[in-house]
C-alpha cells in the first residue's frame, strides 16, 4: 500500500505510516496517451521564468519591509555543554541593539516533543541556538553576538554511533541514545530457514557519509505583527505545516498566522518543519513591534539544519547457484545528531526484489551533532548504494550478468504487502537504459582495461512512492476575457509547481499559457494541499487541477446549452470556444459566452481522487553509469549517466530533465565528493562552508541522457503522475559505484569514492 | 422579478436588466428564529476594529512601496474647451519628474463607450483629464502640472438640463445631449383611462439637487508592474470590474491583472467602475518602470468623480374620493453630466403603490459638468422624496391620513410583474415605526404649533431590490487546531463584511470568533463575487458563507463517522466536538478528529444559491420624522428619525446601526444642507471642498431609532438576508419633507431646504 510521510506527534512513533482515509475502486477518468497530448509532457518554459532571470522573484531571502529589522543566531561553540552563565548587558547596550533572547528571558517553548525547549541551557550540539539578538542591521546584530558574555559548563560528547552505543556513553538526551530505545525491525518469511534453502550464503558492509543538504537559499525567515495577527515569509518546503508548529509553538490559532513562500531556491527535505529560528523571529518581531528578518549563513546551515544520516550497513544473502534469492538480512546503524528525524535505510531492501525470508534492522542512534533529517528519498539513497552494490557483488558471486541477476528477482508484485502495483515498468526501464548505455554490447570484465585509465560499466535499481494522495485543492476562476487565475493548495520548491500547473489548465481549457496565472505558497490564500515532499507534489496537485478544469468545461457547455437554448450533447469545447456541432455559426467564445450569462468570473474547485484499493503505487527505475578511473591519481570520472525510468505520466519534459540532472548531480557528488568532516577529539565540524564541504561544478557533469518508459499509470488518478524529485537521485551512487567495481576489478564499499580511498582499494 | 446592476456593455443598452440563469424552487435550508442564534444578528464588534483603531489596517491611501512615485492629474480649467497646443517641455525639465502623460503621447485608450479616449483633447467639463505626471514627491508633481504650457479653444457650453434639452444647445458629445436619443419610459394599463375613473386629479412638480459622494477616503490607485504582471491596490467597491476594465483598457489578460482592497473609506457608488486615474497610474507605472500612486484631491472628487444627478420631477394622480389611486403619471429631467451612468427617478412610484394605470418618463440629460454615477440608491432617493412628498399631499387632498392613504393603496405583489413577494413587511414597518413615533397620538393638523418654534410629524415609504444573487464563493479552511481561514469573493467597503462572513462561520460551527481570519478584496486570490453595490454584499455572500460552513460540519461528521466507526446518525455536531449521542466519553474534538483522519486542513467550498423563482424580492420599509422648525430664521431641526423596515435577517445588530446612522445622516444632509453649486455663467462649481459644501455634524445628528420588523427570509438564501445599505438613506429626505409641512403648513418642494428656501415658502 502507499504510504505517506507524515509528521509523528510523539517522539517514539514511526515517522511513516499507512496512508488511511476514504478509498475508492472507481476508475478515474483516463487522459489520451501523450502523443495527444498538446502542453502536457512537452518541453514547457517555466511560467515564473521571467521573475526569476529578472530578479523580480522575491525569495523570503528578498524580503524587505518598511522598518525591518535584523536578527542573528548565536550557536553553542561546544559539541556538549551547559550554559552557566549568560550577560547580556553589554549586548543590550550595543546602539542599534533592539532585544536580546537567551533562556533567561525567553518563555519555555517546548521543542523537539517536548524534550528541549527553544532555548534550553544543555547543549547538545554544535550550532545549538544559545541566543538571538534583533538590531537595526546584520553587523551590528553579529556584533551584539560577540558581546555577550557567556560561561559553560563542558560535557563529555560522542560524535559516532557505534561509540553512542555503548552502556558507557555520553547520553545526548537523558533517556539514552537509541531512538525509540530500540532498533526499527521488519521482517517477512523466516530468514533462517532461508539461508538453510541456499546454496551460497554471503555477507558484506558497507559505510555512507554524513552529507548536508545545502539548498542555495539559507535557512531564512521574515516575521511581521499585526495586532494578534503574525505574517511568516518563510523559505519552507510546507507552508502549513509551518504554520500549525508556529502557532503552536506561539499558542495563537493557526487562522492568525499566515506563512507565505513565493520562491524558494531549495530544501531538499531540510525545510519540512518550522525551524526555532521562525520561532524565534516571530518573539523577536512581537518583542520589538517592528518585522524581524532572520537568516542562517552558511556555517549554521551547515551544523544545524539538517543532513543525511550516515550508515553501517551489512548486508547478508543466500542465493541460489540459478541465482534465485533466498533470505536477505540488512543490518543499519545511523548516527542521527542530537534532534533526529528519520535515520533507516532498509526500505529499497524489503521492497524491490522478490525474496521470500527478509529481516531489516535499523538503528537510529543519536550523537551531540547536528540533526538527522529527510533527505531527498531518506534512507533509500544509503540504502540502495549498498543494497545495489551489494546485489552486483552477488550475481559475480553466481555467475550471472547484473542485469539478468536483478531480472531473475523481478517481483511482479509487491513483496511487502502481496498487492499488485498500479504500474510497474521496471523490466521496460532496464531494457531501454541497457540499449542505451551498450550494456550487453559495450560491457566488459572488471578491470579488464589496459593501462591506468580504466572504463567500466554499472547499473542499480531505485524504487520510492511518489504516487501522491489526497488531499490537494485547487481553485480555478475563468475570467470574462477568457484568461485564467488557479490558486493551488502547494507550494514550488523550485521543482517547477508553477508551471505544471499552468500547463494542466492549458491542456484541459485549450487555452495559451500566457492567459494563465498561478497563485501558491500562502497558507491564508491557498486552498490546501500537503507540504511539498516524497516527490508527492505533482501527482497530488496535478489531478485537482485537471479536475478543477473539467469541471470549468463542463460549466461552459451547460452555460452555453442554456444560452444557445441548444442541448448539451450537441455542443463541444474546443480553444475557448463552445462550438455547436450543427452549425458552426452559432458557436459562441468564452468572452461572448460569459457575457450572455452575465458571468464576471466562473470559479470551480478541484480535488485530488482517493487512492485505488489494494494497490501498490511505486516508481521504479535504473540508473546506468560508464566511468574512467584512473588508477595512478584514484580520480574517478564520470562519463555517462543513462536513467531510465517508470514514473508516470511526465508533465513537462523540460522541468523532468532539471530534476534529473540536479538528482544524478546530487547522487553524483554524494558518491564521489561530498562529506561532513567531524573532529572527535573536539566534536567540531571542520568544512562549514562551500569551499572546504566539496560540491561538483559544471566540470564534473556528465553526459545525461534520460528516458521515461511509463505514459500516465491511469490507476491512480486522473493525469497518472507519479512524483521525479527523488527517484532522479536514489540509484546514482550504487550505479556509480558499480561501474567502478566494473572498471578497476576492486569494490570500494565506503562512499564518498574518493581518490584516496581508490587508491587504497587498489593497494589492498 | 429581482433585478441587478449590470455594467451595460453599450451606452445605448439599458443600465438594469433582469437576472437571468439558472433558476431554483427547490427550498433552501431554513435557519433556527433570530433568538436560537447565538452569534448573527447580535451586535457583534467588527473584527477589523484593531486594524482600523490602531491605524495598522492598509487602505489603498496608505499603501506605500519602495520607489513608489507620485503621480498627479491636470484637469480642464475650463467647462467645453479643445486643446489646441500643449508644450511639456518646462514640466519634464523641473528635477524630479519622471514622466507627462498628455493627448500627444498617450496610446487613444477607449472610453466611455468609445465615445472618448483616456486623454481627449476635446475637453467636456471642468476637471476633465488634460495630463498626468508623475515625479518623486507630490509636490514636485503638482508643480509640474503648473509648468504645462497650453492653449484652449473655448467652447459654448450648457450647464441644466433644461438648456441642454434645447435644439440649438451646445452639444455635450457630437451625437447629442438626450442620453439614448429618448427618455425611459415605463408603463403600464392605460393613464388616460385612469384619470378618467378618478374623483380628483392633481398634479405637481418637485425638484432636486446635485449631490456629491464625497468618501471619506478620496479615490485613489497604485500601480506596480512585475514584468507584463500588473497589481494595482485600488479604492474600489468592485475588485473585479476593476481588473476588467483595466485589462480592456491596457490590452493584457485579466489574469495578469491584481486588483486589490483590503480596506475602503467609503464610495456609495462613485467606485463601481475602474477610474482614469487607474489606468494613468498603471502607465505611468510602466513607464518609468517603478510604482506608482495618484490620489485625487478634494477639488477633483467634487468636479469629477460622480455624483447624484438632479431631477425635475413633475407627478400626477387620479385619485378617488376614498383614496384610491386610479393614475400616476412621472415625469422626471436629470442633469447627468458628461459621461453618464444613470439617471431615472421613477423605481419607487411604479413599484410601491397598487395602481393599475402608470407612466413614468425618465429623461437624461448631458451638461458640461461632471458626471452622474450611481449613488447609494441611484433614482430611489430622488425619486422617494417627490413621490412621497406627492403622496402626502393626495392624502391631505382626499382628506385622510397620510399612513392610512398609504395602506389604502397598499399592494401585496409585485405591482410591475403582478408575482409575489418573498416577503413583505411594509406593514408591520409601518406599525412600529407610527407607534415610537408617535403618529397617532402626537400628530397635529399642519403649521397649527403656535409660536416660531414649530414641531412636525412625517414619513416616507422606501422600496428597494437588495436580495442578493449568485454568484458569490467563499472558501472556508478548517485548521488542525479548530481555527478558521475564510476567503470570500467580496470587498468591504466599510460596512462590515469582514465580520458577517466571521459571524455566519462561528454561527454555524460554534466556534468562537478569535479563530476566524477573513480575506477579501484581492481579484488573484479570493474567489469570486459581485462588486459591492446595489446592498448585494450581505444577501449575496452570507448564503455562501452558510454554506460552506454546513458543509464543513457535515464533513467533521462523516469523516468522525469513518474514524470512530460509527453511523452518521449517531453523532452530532457541538461547539467544535463530534458528539457520539450514545457514549459521550466517545466524542471527539476537531483537532483530534483531524489529526485521526490525517488532515491538516479541511477545505469547504460554499456558493450563493440561486434565487426561487416567480416571486418578486425586495426591501420595504419606513421612515417617520420629527422636525422642528424655527419660522424666524427657516432652520430645519430633525430632532427624531425612527426608521422601521423590512430587510430580511439582521446579521450584525451593531453594523445594521452603523449603517442605518450613516444612510440617514446621508439622507438629512441631503434634504436640508448639500448641493453641487455651479455658475452658468462660467460653467465651473464654485463649492468643490467640504467648506463649502455643505455636510452635517454630529450636532446636526437627531435622536435616531431602528426597528427590523423581519426575521429571515427564508424562501431567498439559507440566512434569508436582504440589504440595508440603500433602505437606510431612501425615505430620508421625503420623511423629513412632510414633517416640515406638518409643522409649517407650507410645502417645500425643493430640496436641500436650506433656510433660505424655507423662509421664501413661508413668505409666498
């Protein structure tokens, strides 16, 4: 069954649960195929492109009121400690210093549930916000910072999980470390019985890195009062998901609070809750009466907002010699920081081949670091880098090709819960990705390469949700001049919201998309849909939109039938024009119509359809990776990523190809560069900027090619979109790692692959 | 048949024309007796009251942005002129001004019908638009305005209507001064044949003056533009026709147009329609590519902004010798100015009384002066003082009383369609109104008080529409913690929408008041309703309200039947619980009901019903005055106005008080103290500031109570609501005309009746 993510009230639930609620078995109405199809799917321009190259978008980074003000966070130096001591005096007496918040004077807000307040005196991590001074600029904000003096009382830290671990260890919480006290345990079959069946038992382990998400807009918000009223300009990834922890957090109804997201340049999941920051401007801005604007820099977004959870994962199979699995074990430990969310990474396992006895065991385990949090596919990316590497080491293990292995696995249904999937074209996306990176023709054995530099070729597997559920609204209003306004319940993280939207409208009314405006991210504007996460967004709007406009068509024919006192069956819509059938002379256009109907404006609503029954709703796809490695410096370069891909119905081929390039870059780098470095001696993260924490540029790019093997999966609902964001990312690194394997003949089991863990792979 | 403004799309057409659409019998959902409501029609405090007091609410006037420029209009000093030269080149030379619109640079814009353009150089009344500027301060461009080099050709021109009915008048527009070429003409069964059946006929003639809206908040708009994206915040009472007449005007989708008013210092009429000074605003703002603001002074709202037309009322009636009306005749000449939009007199006389012989001949006519507009009650207000100003004299003709001649002729249907009423109340109106008054026991025979100080007793009838019809949506969002956030297509004009949409929501979810934010006034946000006129608002959009809020309860119950497993019928709706009837520790509250179903926010949509078919739906009511009249010195004293009516269901106690106070206040000034004063020898007004013209004070403020006589009217909408924005001025000026005979015995029949005026009556 699809699951969502939402967000758990108490801190020892699960994170994910069953999607439940009204489910229906009605077909929903079916598009044409996509060669029908005029807007929909094609290389559409972002409808906000002008805004953005202009510099007219205004992110919540460029929002600037009348009288605002500017405050700035100071973190804890220390990875534990308790403060002792704070003076403000010298702060306060700064001029241009308006208010200054430390735990002395702040009230207690709880925080994290229930387990640390706003400012709460034990720290328990770098960057743990120890006070926040409003002022009249940034500087003299930072400035006040320094000012105040404070004394600390040192704590024994831990910055591993397997250190975290142990009775002896440093407790980040008074309750212990391990999240929820134990491990998250799945199981199917009997895994014992399993590896009895085999002819071939194997084990291996395999270790991810700590990765930042890094979005180019800073962590940021813009708090305003008015009366009892609070406006939140906030860079958010769930507008209403702010608002209700705000309010809150603040204890003043939601319908006062209003939070407002225009642009965004990124969150990757590291902006899907309301940050203490947003709190924090928001007592700041009612403190002083004046709007407050907060921004975290670059070192703060890099101690305290987040990142992806590293992992020790072993994995153990039995394999027939046929190469037929028969029991697979995963064991994982997480470190997740001192405020986690989210830590497993067995999903791909349980989920993606047909296997009979499975067992996953995942340890989430905190550390006096920064906070774990979702992380584009959370736990899928660990996941499926060793999971896939993992499977490669297995088919060499039997004899078989990769490929065939995984085939040989296929799982016609789902093998967590039995159901059938609405779609599942994975077999088409391997056989179109193999084609087009020369799999069978071009592939050789590892390391066969002569001299140092040396090619090979890898593939992995990725499966997510990303089929979307309800609820998601949307309201349409045709103008009197045939031009359209849509509100949606969403907001655009970047990924292209705006446009799809637009381009639904278009497709279904037939009209341009300049006729067409779209109003997001604005918790009191727009009518509700969820945050914008698990690639859910497009498969959740898209439907209420296409709904939306439907019914606005129909609304034309039946106005028109009683205009025209024609019936209605003899009427037809095309381009803004109700067209009788009979008699083309007496068609009438939008504007005439309206005007007959004394109609300023027709408004509908649209909404997300429930989710068939006792289906499995995934997207399942590969990625193909050829490689160089040279073995003299132990760079890797990547020549070629093929993707190939069943997510659906594609709804702009243009934003789909953005997705997928900043996914595989993103997978790219997290396999090849990117790592948070951390001193255990000091508990100090050592590369807190862009320069020293290594992204890839343009240089590093590889040639991409993309192909999607689904049209709509018209199970689901009525425009059959399955979501991209997450997919585009989850098989890069196994892929990448694989073709390494293929290229130098030796496994590099820790990532990020870098040239000098090549090297010593090589000597080895 | 109810009837609603529509902008008329050609000036030939008729400006009223009859509802058409799709029409209903079915029986909308009754509400509970007013004393079961807990909230409506209680006087409730506005819930902008904050905004308002604390001076934090943005009316259009105080909208400022960065780099906002101030733009200003050069009016035509002269009544009928042609611009022969005009050198800008001093003007854009003065440092500061950014840019000079004239009749040389500006794109010819249509307007009025095509009749003219944005700037014409053909100049048809003083004030008339000759150029703008915009410039950094006000200042600079006021100066600027004063260094535009021009040169007139003067003109004739006519300044009553009188002169302009002539054959050889100047004429105002080339095709004539008779707006349509013709008068109105209504009538019905046969006059001749009427005022044969009579005992007495009688006729007499009444006339009336030109008043000026006067807002308290001047016109005003600022433009900003966001690449081809315009927003302009407006001082509007239509959002919507707005933003369709200034995409007309500027050639853009009405999409790409945002008109927004959140808060408004009254319009009464004059800002129905999107003004020039909306569009020049825009232009300039694209010109210089930065906002613009332009505010009309206090001279250019008296000159051109609208007004009331005057009237030359001239009726006749055959009456029998028991009092019943066999005839009425109407003939009625208004002075409309030089871009009309309404004029007639004669709604109250062809639908108040049962007569089955009627004529009503309405003329227009243009003079070069500003122009008439719509003016709360447009033709009602003129016209009910001469009718009952009319009927009062019949009565005293056929020796009865004048409240007992008015329910002789008292009809129970609709006299023009012969359909019946929703409801009419009339009588009980005026039952309740003659017993505060004391009308039957206070009243005296005309002029008999002895002394100077003379005290009287009168009253007047009014009729109106006001019952409201669709379309108007609302959207209303339940938050996770039990708060409210309602969009509602409207604008408050300052009547207090804001807080009968609040109302009607806690009504209906017992949910109290604090939690329910509203949004209204912004063409890209809210979804659709009628511009604010014609008392529409409350009847138009509370059923919407209701709606939706029905909607949502029903919802809460459907969705804690499928979470606590139960039959609909088990469970009812209380003060934001589900109760389970059976087991009350089983009930469940909106914030853990929704957390259960896994919403965060529940989405309603709510649409005004249409209106039940065959029945005529209007106001009724009355007002009764006591006047004192000083014969020595002709000061009229309105000590006591009792206004008793039928208007469907109170919503707000203490808004329809707000209202009642400023229509008759509004009507007082218009019969004792203000009038457009223009000299005909020069064609200019000679009274355009509020020195001059004359308004009341809060000394001149009479004792003042309101009697509602209905509940709801339930065959109309859901809250059985009817208008009272235009009721509360109509009988005004007529109730204190015949107070002032009873008390003088001498008739005034011209209003304002000024002292002067008075004394020349008492000395004829």
């Amino acid at each position: 069954m699809p699951r969502k993510i939402v967000k758990s009230k108490f801190f020892f639930e699960e994170d994910y649960v069953e999607t439940i609620g009204e489910v229906s078995t009605e077909k929903v109405k079916d598009w044409a195929s996509n060669d029908k199809l005029k807007i929909v799917g094609k290389p559409v321009s972002r409808i906000d492109g002008y805004d953005k190259v202009s510099g007219s978008a205004v992110y919540t980074f460029d929002v600037s009121l009348p009288r605002m003000t500017h405050a700035k966070i100071l973190g804890s130096p220390h990875p534990h400690a308790k403060i002792k001591k704070i003076n403000i005096k010298k702060a306060k007496e700064l001029p241009g210093v308006l208010a200054v918040l430390t735990s002395n004077n702040c009230p207690k807000i709880p925080w994290f549930y229930n387990t640390t307040v706003l400012f709460d005196p034990h720290l328990r991590c770098e960057g743990d916000e120890v006070a926040a001074v409003a002022a009249e600029t940034e500087n003299i904000a930072d400035e006040a910072l320094r000012l105040i003096e404070l004394e600390y009382e040192e704590l024994p830290f831990v910055t591993s999980a397997e250190e975290a671990m142990k009775d002896n260890a440093p407790k980040v919480h008074d309750f212990g470390n391990i999240v929820r006290g134990k491990p998250n345990v799945y199981s199917r079959g009997n895994v014992e019985d399993g590896f009895k069946q085999a002819d071939l038992v194997f084990e291996d382990k395999f270790t991810t890195q700590i990765a930042i998400h890094n979005p180019t807009e800073v962590h940021c918000s813009v708090a305003n009062w008015d009366g009892n009223k609070l406006t939140l300009w906030d860079s958010t990834q769930g507008i209403f998901t702010v608002r209700e922890e705000v309010a809150q957090s603040l204890n003043i109804p939601e319908s006062e609070v209003r939070v407002i997201k225009h642009y965004m340049g990124g969150g990757f999941g590291s902006k899907l809750e309301a940050g203490k920051y947003s709190v924090i401007a928001a007592l700041l801005a009612k403190e002083i009466g004046r709007p407050v604007k907060i921004t975290h820099d670059r070192k703060q977004m890099n101690l305290i907002t987040g990142n992806r959870p590293d992992s020790i994962q072993t994995l153990k199979a039995g394999v027939k010699k046929e190469g037929t699995l028969t029991a697979i074990t995963h064991n994982s430990v997480a470190a997740v920081g001192a405020y986690p969310s989210g830590g497993g990474s067995s999903g791909p396992l349980i989920g993606i081949y047909k296997c009979p006895n499975v067992n996953a065991t995942d340890y989430s385990v905190m550390i006096n670091a920064g906070r774990a949090r979702p992380f584009r596919a959370p736990g899928h990316v660990q996941g499926t880098f060793a999971l896939e590497s993992f499977i490669d080491e297995l088919a060499e293990k039997v004899g078989m090709d990769p490929l065939d292995f995984r085939l040989k696995n296929y799982s016609d249904v789902d093998p967590i819960s039995g159901a059938p999937y609405t779609s599942k074209l994975l077999k088409e996306a391997y056989k179109k990705g193999a084609e087009a990176i020369g799999w069978y023709s071009k592939r050789k054995a590892p390391g066969s390469d002569k001299g140092h530099i040396k090619r090979g070729l890898g593939m992995a597997t990725q499966i997510w949700w990303g089929g979307g559920a309800p609820p998601a609204n949307v309201i349409l209003k045709l103008n009197g001049d045939g031009s359209i306004n849509i509100l949606a319940g969403s907001q655009d993280l970047g990924t292209g919201t705006y446009t799809f939207v637009a381009q639904i409208a278009a497709e279904v009314l037939e009209i341009p998309m300049e006729k067409i405006q779209v109003i997001l991210g604005d918790t009191s504007i727009v009518p509700y849909g969820p945050a914008s996460g698990g690639s859910m967004t497009a498969p959740s709007v898209s439907p209420a939109v296409r709904d939306a406009a439907e019914q606005m068509k129909s609304k034309l024919i039946s106005g028109a039938a009683a205009v025209l006192e024609l019936p209605e069956e003899q009427l037809i819509y095309k381009e803004g024009i109700v067209l009788n059938k009979n008699d083309k002379a007496k068609s009438i256009s939008i504007p005439d119509l309206m005007r007959k109907m004394r109609e300023q404006v027709l408004v509908t609503t649209g909404a997300r359809n429930a989710n068939p029954k006792g289906y499995a709703i995934n997207t399942f796809g590969a990625h193909f990776a050829e490689v160089e490695v040279d073995t003299e410096t132990g760079k890797i370069k990547v020549l070629k990523i093929v993707a190939a891909h069943d997510i659906g119905r594609v709804l702009n081929r243009k934003t789909l190809e953005n997705q997928f390039h900043g996914g595989i870059m993103q997978g790219l780098s997290y396999a090849l560069m990117e790592e948070r470095i951390m001193d255990s001696n000091t508990g100090k993260v050592l590369n807190t900027n862009l320069h020293t924490y290594k992204v890839p540029t343009i240089k590093d790019t590889p040639e991409i090619e993309i192909y999607i093997v689904s049209e709509g999966d018209n199970l689901i609902s009525n425009t059959g979109v399955k979501g991209i964001g997450e997919p585009a990312i989850i098989p890069t690194a196994g892929a990448i790692a694989n073709a390494v394997y293929n290229a130098i003949g030796v496994r590099i089991k820790s990532i990020p692959m870098t040239p000098d863990k090549v090297l010593k792979a090589l000597n080895s």
